[in-house]
C-alpha cells in the first residue's frame, strides 16, 4: 500500500499541475508532509522527498530547486541514451535522476545508499516521477566486501561516512545515529559485460577505495568516467592514495577539478594526494565527447 504521505504528495503535484494547464510550471515548490519529511518539486520538474533535520542538502533543494549544478552540468555532457550510470552515495536522488533522464528508457542507474532513511526517501521518489530506470541497493561501496557501521549526523545527512577504529573516542560524533550496513565492490554488483559510462561517487572519503572496488570495470570500460569528491581528510585511512592514483595512471585515466562554473581544471596525478577537498573528473582523455573538451581550461 501506497504509505500516505506519498498520497498527500502526488496530490499536491496534482493540484500544481493543474494551475497552469497551458505551460509547464518549473518553479520550484515545497511541501511539508510531516514525520521530518518534505516534498519539493525541482528545477528540472522532477520531485524529491527530503528530511527537513538535514541542514546541507535540504534548504539547498527547498529553496532553489537546485544542487551542484557545476557536477550536474558535466554529467548532463557525458551520458547518453541507452547509457549505464553508477551513482555511489546517491542520498536523496538528485544526481540519480539527473542520470536516469539523460540515459533514458534504454539506459539504466545503480544508486547506492546505505543510509536507511536516505534509502527508503529515493525508494520512495523514484514512483513519484515514474522512473522505472533506476536499481537502489542499500550498500556502501569499497574495495572489499565486509559489514561497516555508518555514522550520521541528522542535521548533515549527506555526511555520513563510514566509521574508523579512533571514532568512538572522537567528542565530536556523541550523538551520531550508527548504522550498520554492508560494502559492495562494483565489480560484483555490475556485469563483466556491461560498459559502464560514468561512476559518480560521493562516499566521504571512501571514494578511491570505491573507484579500487571497480578496477575490471575501469579496464574494461574503455569510455568510462568517474566523479568523486577528492580530498576529504580521513581519505588516506580508507585506500592509500598514492596508490590508487597510480593504479588509475597506469590505466591511461587523467584528472580534472571540477570548477563551479563547470570549467574543467587540470591537475597532475603527482599534486592529488595532497589536493583539497573538491570534485573530480576523471577520464582518458581519448574518450572525452566533445561537449566535455571544450569544458577543459588547459
């Protein structure tokens, strides 16, 4: 059965569809639903639910009906119809429904969320927009399968990064909800057959040892690019960077900083240990389309 605050949702949809029958409306609107939950209609059209605790994501998405347009943009250039896209920390499911209209019907998405709440607000979503295109598994992604426990602060539900041996004594995190959950490698989940196009991956630190869990892939795939935040501070207690970054060389991979104005910035395999936090293209440059080049300032 339909949970009853999805019925409320679609109604209200409905009844702002219906104001403006001879035009699409794409302002965005918000609905408080109740239970810590809300409903805004996007930019795109496209609606989500958000927990209204969240002070990173939320107040973004209610106000401006937008998140990360620079991230979005490149995206948008690089997937195509027909395209497989792996969206690793998905949360709510705006870069997940980015991707599942650019692949369109023939296409496919795997969303990743191992956040419970964040899960079930995608799950939930996804019937909204009648997307049918997209596989939600309640995983992390690593380089190895095993059980980790997440650890979540509700007023930063996009943070939750997977917990170290040194976090319990760390102050900062009392009160942090604790989930367990199980890690997948990439490789495992996807077909050796399936050419991936792109893996977009926000994993708080854990985004190199995501890309390691997907080294077939990377191999295989010869057109395939990946987008990840770079640079969080407990990034080298989850893969050791020097070595991923090798790894990634040595397949032909070369690496740009996303800018916010989309504008792509080299950066040398060399300076990205020590790079900040930012995000990352990540690419043979062979297998750029043209869209994505003429993004390249250098």
């Amino acid at each position: 059965m339909m949970p009853s605050f999805i019925r409320r949702a679609l109604a209200i949809a409905a009844t702002a569809a219906g104001e403006r029958p001879a035009e699409i409306d794409r302002s965005p609107r918000y609905a408080f639903l109740g239970d810590h939950t809300g409903m805004v209609r996007l930019a795109s059209g496209d609606k989500l639910f958000v927990d209204t605790r969240d002070r990173s994501l939320t107040p973004h998405l209610i106000n401006s009906g937008r998140w990360e347009d620079h991230v979005s943009a490149i995206i948008r250039d690089l997937l195509r119809p027909g395209m497989i896209a792996i969206d690793v920390g998905a949360n709510v499911g705006y870069h997940a429904l980015t991707a599942s209209r650019c692949v369109g019907a023939n296409g496919r998405v795997i969303a990743f969320e191992p956040n419970p709440r964040l899960f079930a607000l995608l799950r939930d979503a996804l019937p909204v927009n009648e997307i049918a295109n997209v596989t939600l598994l309640p995983y992390a992604a690593s380089d190895r399968e095993c059980e980790i426990e997440l650890i979540v602060s509700p007023d930063n539900m996009g943070g939750g990064a997977v917990a170290l041996p040194d976090f319990d004594r760390d102050p900062n995190l009392r009160g942090y909800e604790r989930h367990k959950a199980i890690t997948k490698r990439l490789d495992d989940v996807v077909a050796p057959s399936d050419a991936v196009g792109l893996i977009r991956s926000d994993a708080e630190g854990c985004d190199l040892a995501v890309l390691m869990g997907a080294r077939r892939m990377l191999e295989t795939s010869p057109n395939v690019a990946a987008i990840v935040e770079w640079g969080a501070f407990h990034m080298p207690s989850y893969y050791d960077v020097r070595e991923g970054v090798a790894r990634l060389s040595a397949l032909g991979f070369s690496f740009w900083r996303i800018e916010k104005d989309a504008r792509l910035g080299p950066i040398s395999a060399t300076q990205l240990p020590t790079q900040g936090l930012c995000d990352l293209l990540i690419m043979r440059p062979g297998a750029m389309p043209a869209a994505i080049q003429a993004r390249r300032a250098g």
